[in-house]
C-alpha cells in the first residue's frame, strides 16, 4: 500500500484509505440549467465528485449554479487560459484541472497557484496519451508509459518549483497496457494522489471492459484514490460501472450479487430474473451479498454464503439465507419475495 500525501478536495479526503468516485457533465456548458439537473442526477446515483468544463468566461457561471444544488466537491476542467482557473477559483469551485504547461509562462503559473493557495484548492495535473509535450514524442517515439511518466513529474515540478504540493495526478492512456504501466512507474516516483482512469475508453460494452482491467488491477495494487469509468454514454452509467468495479474487488459497499451462468437443469427465466434483481438493487445501500441460482442442487450449496438468494425449481423458486432454505414460491412471485427478505436484513 502507498503512503499517499493527504490532499483535501472540498470535504473529502484523498489519502488512500477510502476510493472515490468520480464523472463529469456532458451537457454543453451553456446550457446551465441541463448541467445543474445532470450534477445533481450523479449526486443520487453515487457521484462523489463530479468535473464541469469550464471552456470560456461564460461557462464560469455553471459553478455557482451547480454548487448551490449539489453538495459533493466540484471541479472546474480548464485547458490553455489561466484566467479561466484564476475565475473559476473566485466562482467558488473545489479543484481546478490543468495542465501547467500549457497555460502559458511561468507568471501565469504563478497566478494559478496564487490564486489556489488562497482559497484552499488542490490542483489535478492532467496528462493524457493524446496531449503529450513534442519533445517527449520525438524522445520515446509513442506515448508509452514512461513519456507519460516523464511529462506528469514535469508539470509537478513546475508547480513545486512555486511551492504548492496540494497535487493530484491523473495519467491516462486509451491503450489498457500503458495505462496500467504509466500508473505503476508513476507510483513508484511519487506520493500524491492519483486519480485513475482508461481515457477515450469507448462505448458502454468496451468502456466496461477496458476500465475494469485498467481501474481494477491498479486498485488490487493499492494504487488509486479516485476513479472515473470514461463512457461514450450517460455519466450516470459511469458511477453505476465504478460502483461494480469496486464491488468486484472488495473495496464497495451496497449488493454484490453471485448468479450462475445457466444449464440445462435450469427450468426458469432465470437470466431475465437475475436482471430484475440487478436492478432493483442497484440503489440499495446494504452490504450484502445476494445470490441468484438456476437450480436447487447447486445453488444453495454453491453460494451458502450469501445473505440472501433465490436458486430455481420447476417454475418455482427457493428463497435461502445464508445456506439455509426458508420457503418456496412460484417464479412469478420470486422478485418480490427476494426483495421482501433483502428489506428484513
């Protein structure tokens, strides 16, 4: 486990001891009132901090208009004019997003850190496989790991050459492998937190894939303090993604659910059921585990250690806590009585 240097992003903590979840809007950054019913749509699905666009002075105004409705830290995403950091900062935002070296010379650096030191923000260095510096490109060759190394620790040097160390680094690849690289050698080197992600990771099918591998093996490596599952899809689907991501790997909370793949013993619907179960669960704040069986003679046995589950008869199924049967109900009736046992618990 890394020794993360604590960095405070609004009322959370980046110390490596807890995960958080990050997205961002989607919506066009003029449209404020579309980007406030989004903020807040992500705050109920499980969002813990959430990043906005900040692409011009206009857009600045999205931040007191969202803050006033959400209550989780807001980061203003800033690329090329340092004003827009130094107006976002006075907005009222928790984080500022930005690349040092592209924002201009070293005053303007200056101005930014300036301008956070102040108010207390963090700053996250943002580097991208698609956005490296020219010089490190001619030098590697690709945007492989160690150019993306090389180009965080220079935007951290640039910044502790001002003497602000309230850092927190993202360093994100589309290709799995270098992500998972760049990361690794970047923990090696530093003791800020990182923030993890697979970039331009695709549609929601490919985008699940690739972040689990990426965001997952990182986290079993204790590496990462916040994570973001980049979608080509509504951002909601992304904090869904990161909840199960963490769930796999032991680290969430809320209903882990065990279903068997199916065979021919199975005599009811139980793909559509272990969907419904999915579903209905997905916002239930327990920490359980709930298993959803096709057949009674593996079922029970196989996931006696769930705190509650249904495993499938002949049109019927058996509800079972932990091992134990409790009663048998007709398939039609099995969703509801599952959910029936989960509301006791």
């Amino acid at each position: 486990m890394r020794n993360v240097k604590a960095v405070r992003v609004g009322g959370l903590t980046l110390d490596g001891k807890r995960i958080y979840i990050q997205s961002m809007l989607n919506v066009p950054a003029d449209d404020t009132e579309g980007s406030v019913k989004q903020a807040v749509r992500l705050e109920k699905a499980g969002c813990e901090i959430v990043r906005a666009a900040i692409p011009n002075m206009e857009a600045v105004k999205l931040i007191p208009a969202i803050k006033d409705k959400i209550s989780i830290p807001l980061v203003a995403d800033i690329h090329f004019d340092y004003r827009l950091a130094l107006a976002a900062a006075d907005a009222g935002v928790d984080k500022i997003r930005i690349n040092p070296g592209n924002i201009g010379d070293m005053d303007r650096v200056r101005a930014v850190v300036k301008k956070c030191t102040e108010k207390g923000l963090p700053i996250r260095i943002g580097v991208n496989g698609g956005s490296l510096e020219k010089e490190l490109l001619a030098k590697y060759g690709s945007p492989c790991a160690e150019a993306l190394v090389e180009s965080a620790m220079g935007h951290v040097k640039i910044l502790e050459q001002c003497d602000f160390n309230d850092i927190v680094i993202s360093i994100k690849s589309s290709d799995v492998p270098t992500m998972i690289k760049a990361y690794r050698l970047l923990a090696e080197v530093c003791d800020y937190p990182l923030h993890l992600g697979v970039t331009e990771a695709g549609t929601e099918r490919m985008g699940l894939i690739k972040s689990a591998i990426g965001i997952g093996s990182l986290l079993t490596d204790g590496i990462g303090e916040t994570i973001r599952v980049s979608l080509t899809d509504d951002p909601e689907k992304e904090i869904y993604a990161a909840k199960d991501i963490l769930k796999a790997i032991g680290r969430g909370s809320g209903v882990r659910i065990v279903s068997c793949p199916t065979c021919g013993r199975t005599k009811i619907d139980l793909i559509g059921l272990a969907k419904q179960v999915e579903e209905a669960t997905k916002d239930i704040d327990k920490d359980i585990k709930v298993a959803v069986m096709g057949c009674v003679v593996n079922g029970i046995g196989e996931s006696g250690e769930a705190d509650i589950g249904i495993a499938g008869g002949d049109r019927q199924a058996v509800i079972f806590k932990q091992g134990k049967k409790l009663y048998t109900v007709d398939e039609s009736k099995a969703l509801q009585a599952l959910l029936d046992e989960i509301e006791k618990l």
